[in-house]
C-alpha cells in the first residue's frame, strides 16, 4: 500500500453535497484505477485513467460521477449531489506505464465516504 | 455476468491447517492471475500471481494452483495463522487495445483462521 496515496481518508458529506477525492499514485506510476466498495460487497471497478486521459470507464455510473487525472497534481474523483447510496469505501490503485506482464496494480488504502 | 467467480463468501480454518481459496473464470483470454488480501479498514495489497504459461506459484506459505482446462485456480496457505484471516480477492487479467490490460476481480472471501 505505501506509495499511492489517497485522501481524505474519512469524508463526511450531506445528501446533495459534492464529494472531492483524490488519489496520487506511486513515483513513476501513470496509470490510475477507482474502485468502490459498497458496504457487505466486493470490488467494483469504476474508471481507469492515464495522464489526462480516460481509458475505461465503463464502471462509472452514467450521472453525478466523474474522474480526472491531469497532466500535474492528483487523480480526482468527483461526486455532485452526492446520495446515501454513494456512502461507500473508494480505492485507488496505480500501475507503471503498460508493460505486458507488469500488471500487478498497488492500491491505496482508500478513502471512506459517508453521505448523512 | 461474473467472469470472475469466488463461490465461497466465507472460510473459517484452524491454525496450523490448510486453507484452500477457490476460483473460477469463464474467459478463456485470461492470461495473468493475482490473489489480493485486504483487512478491513485498509485498501487490498499484492499478495501472489501467475501467469497462463504455468500451473504453480509458490511463495512462502502461499501457493496458487491454475488449471486452465477447469479454468479454475486455487490459493493454499499453509500453515494458516490467524494473521491471514482477512478477505481474499481473485482476479483475472487480459490484454486489451493498445497492450493495455483489465482486471476482473472475484467477489472475495473472507477466510478466518481461528487460534
């Protein structure tokens, strides 16, 4: 887990509110994943990015979610008019530059959102 | 649809015996496999992988089996300790457009190793 760091670690947030998250990835990393984890659930993939790009975000839900990871600073994770079902634990995971066999991805150790 | 299938949500084993985790694949363009492990509270770390070309990987007292023709593969922690108790993550990896990869990940199961 050391190296991707994500913060904040516990965001408190009321029903309609934004949710900013951010994630910086290990030194020399730059591929960003976001996961979620609903309550009692496992992994979902959400989004994956490179710099100032996105490459797959077909886990991201169609409204109110979106992500960035720009040429400098963090990867964000964007949530508007946040609702208590966004209440869940977020995780970032970055991996080096695509090389074919290096796919293991490190994660954070997540950023807890609780929508009240 | 689950491409990556840990049936088991939950494992309970003493210490000093075998865990066994299972999983299972249905895409046959799966070329790389990992085991996470995550405590609660905390995001997953690396635990293991293997890759298609090989039916074993042992480190330690983890070892992960694959058997392509099941498309199924195992992790076996032995001795089990009760630092092990955490929730395990399966996941599967294939080469997409531009040798950019995807991993499906499995559901988990949440192994307790009782002292």
């Amino acid at each position: 887990n050391a190296g991707v760091m994500q913060n904040p670690r516990h965001l408190v947030r009321r029903r309609g509110q934004e949710a900013r998250l951010r994630c910086s990835p290990m030194k020399g990393h730059s591929h960003v994943y976001w996961y979620r984890q609903l309550p009692e659930e496992g992994l979902k993939f959400m989004v994956y990015l490179q710099k100032e790009n996105i490459i797959d975000e077909s886990g991201m839900p169609k409204e109110r979610f979106s992500a960035e990871f720009p040429k400098e600073g963090p990867s964000i994770l964007r949530i508007q008019q946040v609702v208590r079902g966004d209440s869940a634990a977020y995780f970032c995971a970055s991996s080096p530059q695509g090389t074919y066999s290096g796919n293991t991805i490190y994660f954070g150790e997540g950023s807890w959102l609780t929508v009240v | 649809d689950q491409q990556v299938k840990q049936n088991s949500p939950s494992l309970s084993v003493q210490e000093g015996r075998i865990s066994i985790l299972n999983c299972d694949y249905t895409n046959s363009m799966f070329d790389y496999f990992l085991w996470y492990k995550k405590y609660p509270a905390e995001g997953p770390t690396f635990l293991i992988s293997i890759s298609s070309i090989k039916d074993k990987n042992e480190d330690g007292r983890f070892t992960v089996f694959l058997n392509k023709s099941a498309k199924h593969l195992s992790l076996h922690i032995v001795p089990s300790q009760p630092g092990d108790s955490a929730v395990y993550f399966c996941a599967a990896s294939e080469v997409r457009a531009g040798n950019n990869r995807k991993l499906i990940w499995g559901l988990g199961t949440s192994l307790a190793v009782n002292p």
